[in-house]
C-alpha cells in the first residue's frame, strides 16, 4: 500500500528564517548565558574568555605588521642592490625599543602587546629550526668532488682567523662585557664562534643577484661556505655542550651523546631514507611526514642532551637525499611558510632584543663596536682572501671569495641569539654583534661589484681545481 506524501504549503525564506531564529538561534543563546552564569556568578570567566580572545586577536594583528614590515622592507633594500634579509633583520630592530619604541612607546605596546611577546619568540624559533633543518638539505657532498682540499683549506683558514681573533677580543673585554656568571673559556669561545660565522643562504643569494651562480668563483665561494656552515654548527654545538654541562664530565658526557646520535644519523637513518627513497619519491605526503618527524624529533633530542635543537634539525637535514623528487617536495611545502611568516617573526623577536639605545651616547661603547666590527671583517675577509691565495687563486679571485664568505647575515643572528639566551652575552655585546652582522653583509655586494672583472657574468663550465692559478 503506498503512503501518501505529506502535504506542505510552501515555505518562504522570511517565514524560515523567522522560524530559525526564534527555534534555534535564541534557545542557544539562552542556554549559552544561564550555564555561564551558573558556572561563574561574578563573570570572572567572561572576563577570562575576554582575556583569551584579546590575547589571539592581538597575536593575529602583530604576525600582520610584522609580515607586512618584514616585506617592505625586503622589497626596498633589494631595489639598492642588498639581500632582503638586510631588510628584514632592520625591520625588526626598527619594530623594536631602538626606533619605535623610542619615539612612540605607546604604538610598540599597541602593535607589538607583551602580552603576545612569548608566542612571537615561540613561532620564531620554529622557524628557525626549519631554516637550518632547510640548510642542511641544500647541502650536498656531490659539490666538494674535485675541490675538497681546496675548500677545506679556505673554509677552515677564514674560520680559524677570525676565531682567535675573536677569542683575543673577548679575552681583552672581559671586564666589561663578560657575564659574571659565565666562565671565561665558554664565553671567550662563543664570540669567537661569532666571528667566525658565514651565511650561506645570504651568500647564495648575492651569487644570484650578482649573476656569479654557476661561474668558477661562485662555485668556490659556494662551496667554501658549505664547508663553513658544517664546521661552524659543530663548532656551536661543542659551545654549547660546555656552557649546560659545566663541569668537565658534563661536557663529555654531552659531547659523547652527540657524538653517538651523529653516528646513528649518519650510519644507521641516512641509509634508511636512502633506501626508501623510491617511495618517498612516489608519496610526496609521506616525504613530507618523514622529513617534518624525523627534523623535530632530532632536535628535540639535541635540546635534551644539552645541545641546542638547530643542531639536531641541521644535521637530520644533512643526512636526508640531496637533490631528490623527495627533498625537493619537502623543501617546496616548508620554504614558503618559514621564509614568509616563521622567519620574519624570529627577526622582530631580535628586533625587539636589540637595543641601540643601550649603547646610548657612551664614546667607549661605539669604539668597542667599531673594534667588533674591524676584527670581524679583517679576520674573516683577509683570512680567506690569503688562503684562496695560498692555494692557488690570483689576488682579484681570492679577495671576492673573501667578500663573499664575510656575509653573516641570518646564520650569525641565530647564534647570536642563542647566546643572549643562554646568557653568554650581554645586552650590550647582543646589540654590537647585531650590528657587525648588518654591516658586514650589506658591504658584501658593493664591494664584489668593485672586484668583479667585466664579463664575470657569464657562468665558466671548469670549476675551480686546487692549486690552479
């Protein structure tokens, strides 16, 4: 027997959402008001949930002007012939107590809250551990074949130079600058580390811009920065083992872990992902799984045993198949997020560190940074301008690469910040470090189109062989 349909005269959007609202829209906010008062008669959970919600939109709003800062100011510097990092870095600084918050405190508490501070310094160093995770997947050994001698050379010798260097100094300024609660050795070493950093981002960058990718010197240059960013991380990790561990045990103790984990990375991971490669190249949603697990379980490791998490993210970065289908969708699907949003906010996170301020009108405090600035530029820029010498480039060719290698740029600012938060560094020396770092890489592109022979344009197909003249 068939059921007869059930009559329905016509409903009309007024009459429906008349209906709607009396039924459903007022009864949930009835509900809603009751069980709040119920829960909380003197409305302190109101005001809590007013809190919270202040707190994220507040949060929204800074990641907006500190985005929108960061690219404006990019975009400007490079239209002088700069890198956008140097406009981004002096983004945040000028977002920070030494510009805005010294002419207009007020618009620093409104666009940059305390309140969100916590959470821009957190986001900030997620994306910092996704930047050296992404450096050490553009790393590839393939590039050392046939030069390895002279790029370890180069590498090491403009490494080594400005280190002592910067051991010398520290030494000279412990007085003034030294942390009382920091031992001489552990903070004599960090500067010296300081001084001694190269920007390999930043340098591959300029090589681009300046049309010196693919030549002879580029290739030099680049490859003697991927020598220096592998020994320089290494270099920051010993740092750090002895600075958290203290006492001589400690330090080999967390030297010995990290010694061991690089093992097993190198021995026991990297064969693996190798191997399963073919699959990883087949799903780009598991490439991109593994690479994002297997980076932020490495440096969590490497945070626990005392060594900060960069080096755990750099070295499973280092391990994972360089110019692969798979590396490449991973580094497609992270690059864009950290450069755009992650980064920029780990810049006015050390914007806001940055003190200019600090140094104020003190004579002997600008001295002291001209002197940072002098010995880091000579120590890195003639040492290895004298060592691709050494071994067998003219004067012309040796004096780019050590302009090149002088970029700090990003890299020197992470390290940087890392010691002003293990306390290594003062304010003061943060702020003069900051400043050495800006300098010295935006000299790196005027004077390489000073020492740049006509026609260096054009990409030469020999690389560079050790001892070739």
């Amino acid at each position: 027997m068939a059921v007869p349909p059930i009559r329905m005269r016509p409903l009309g959007k007024a009459r429906a959402a008349v209906i709607y609202l009396g039924m459903v829209v007022v009864p949930a906010l009835l509900a809603y008001y009751f069980l709040r008062r119920a829960d909380n008669p003197a409305g302190s959970g109101t005001a809590h949930a007013k809190v919270d919600s202040g707190t994220l939109a507040q949060l929204l709003m800074a990641i907006v002007v500190v985005v929108v800062a960061s690219k404006i100011a990019g975009r400007l510097v490079t239209r002088i012939g700069q890198p956008a990092v140097i406009g981004e870095i002096a983004a945040g600084i000028v977002l920070g107590p030494s510009v805005l918050g010294a002419l207009w405190p007020d618009a620093t508490g409104t666009l940059l809250p305390a309140s969100v501070l916590p959470q821009i310094g957190i986001l900030g160093q997620l994306g910092v551990v996704l930047f050296v995770f992404l450096a050490g997947l553009e790393i590839d050994a393939a590039r050392l074949r046939g030069q390895e001698s002279l790029a370890v050379v180069v590498s090491h010798v403009g490494i080594a130079l400005p280190f002592m260097l910067g051991v010398g100094l520290a030494l000279v300024a412990a007085d003034q600058f030294r942390p009382a609660q920091v031992g001489i050795a552990s903070y004599a070493i960090f500067v010296g580390v300081a001084m001694s950093v190269t920007a390999l981002p930043v340098l591959a960058r300029i090589l681009q811009d300046t049309g010196l990718h693919g030549t002879r010197i580029g290739t030099l240059a680049l490859t003697c920065a991927l020598v220096d960013d592998v020994t320089a991380w290494f270099l920051l990790a010993m740092v750090l083992a002895l600075v958290s561990a203290g006492t001589t045990a400690g330090v080999a103790m967390t030297v010995a872990l990290t010694a061991a984990f690089t093992a097993v990375l190198l021995c026991g991971v990297r064969p693996l992902l190798h191997r399963a490669r073919p699959v990883l190249d087949a799903r780009p949603d598991l490439a991109v799984l593994v690479a994002l697990v297997g980076l932020f379980a490495s440096a969590w490791f490497t945070e626990l045993i005392g060594v900060h998490a960069i080096f755990g993210a750099f070295l499973f970065g280092l391990i994972c198949p360089a110019e692969s289908r798979w590396s490449n969708r991973v580094r497609k699907a992270v690059v864009g997020l950290t450069m755009s949003l992650l980064l920029p906010l780990f810049f006015v996170s050390s914007g806001l560190r940055t003190e200019i301020g600090s140094l104020g009108l003190d004579a002997s405090l600008w001295a002291w940074t001209g002197v940072v600035l002098l010995v880091a530029v000579v120590g890195k820029f003639v040492g290895t301008a004298v060592a691709a010498r050494a071994v067998g480039t003219d004067w012309r060719t040796g004096l780019q690469i050590g302009t090149l290698m002088n970029c700090r740029g990003l890299t020197e600012l992470i390290v940087l910040n890392i010691g002003l938060d293990i306390g290594v560094l003062t304010p003061e020396l943060f702020t003069m470090l900051v400043l050495m770092a800006l300098v010295s890489t935006a000299m790196a592109a005027p004077l390489l189109a000073l020492l740049r022979r006509p026609g260096q344009e054009a990409p030469e197909p020999e690389p560079v062989a050790a001892g070739s003249g």
